[in-house]
C-alpha cells in the first residue's frame, strides 16, 4: 500500500482517515475547545459514516450536512441525531464540488474531495481528499460555504 502524507484516498484511507477526525471532533467537543463538522455531498448512504455521524451528534457535536441526492442519514431525532442538520440543494445547476470541513478545536481542517460518504466511493473506487493549507484559499471556501448557516 502506498502511504500519503497529505492526501486522503479510497479505496485504503478515507474511511479510517474521516472517522479519526469525527472522533477529533468528539474528542473537542468533550474538553470545551470548537468542534463541529460541515459536508457537502452528492450522496450519503455509507452505514458505517452515518453511524459514526451519529454517534458524533450524541456526544453533541454540531453537524451541518448540504446534500444533493441521496441521503439514508435521518437528521434531528431525539437522541439519535439531533444535533445533525441537513438541507438539500436541488437547482437548475449540477454541482459536484465535495467539501468536507472539520473545525479541529479552532483550526479548521477543509478538504476539496472526489468522494461522496458512499460504500462505492469510499471502499471500492480511487477517489481523492485533497487538504486546503493556504489561509486565503481557506477562507474563501468558508466565506462561499455561509449555507452552512441554517438553523
């Protein structure tokens, strides 16, 4: 297996490498730094991320969810997901863009990716997370992502 230093990549490495930062966030939330997870995706149907997103939301991590299509994850129950938000956005325009963003107690961690939480895109195809590092580009993708807001 071919190890990345920067890069997240599927088949090998989206699955451990997303759930170890949903747990960062757990862990965050915990202590009292900023925590909270922001997606957007075409689709969510992988049972292994829900679950984990749900476990994230029990602990009281706030989740803000922008999903396109498909969506098997069943936001604000009592219990179970309450602390998860999702809207759909259908329009005239496909968009496609991924944005995964972990608030990692302050310091953002933003990823530009290929890959839906599908079974597909995370366990049997090459799809890409690439990590933002730079500042300006950081918050220009924050700035475009204010429909996370609701609620």
């Amino acid at each position: 297996l071919k190890k990345y230093k920067h890069l997240i990549v599927s088949p090998h490495y989206t699955n451990n490498s997303v759930v170890r930062m949903i747990n960062k966030e757990i862990e965050n939330h915990k202590i009292g730094l900023k925590s909270g997870i922001r997606l957007k995706l075409n689709a969510i149907t992988n049972f292994k991320m829900i679950e984990k997103l749900y476990e994230a939301s029990c602990e009281g991590v706030p989740i803000k969810m922008i999903i396109r299509g498909i969506c098997c994850l069943i936001p604000g129950v009592k219990n179970m997901s309450e602390n998860i938000e999702v809207i759909s956005i259908i329009d005239k325009y496909l968009e496609h863009p991924r944005v995964y963003i972990f608030e990692n107690g302050g310091t953002p961690k933003i990823y530009l990716s290929s890959a839906d939480f599908m079974t597909r895109n995370i366990e049997n195809r090459v799809e890409v997370a690439v990590p933002i590092y730079d500042n300006k580009l950081q918050q220009e993708i924050l700035d475009e992502k204010k429909t996370f807001k609701f609620k």
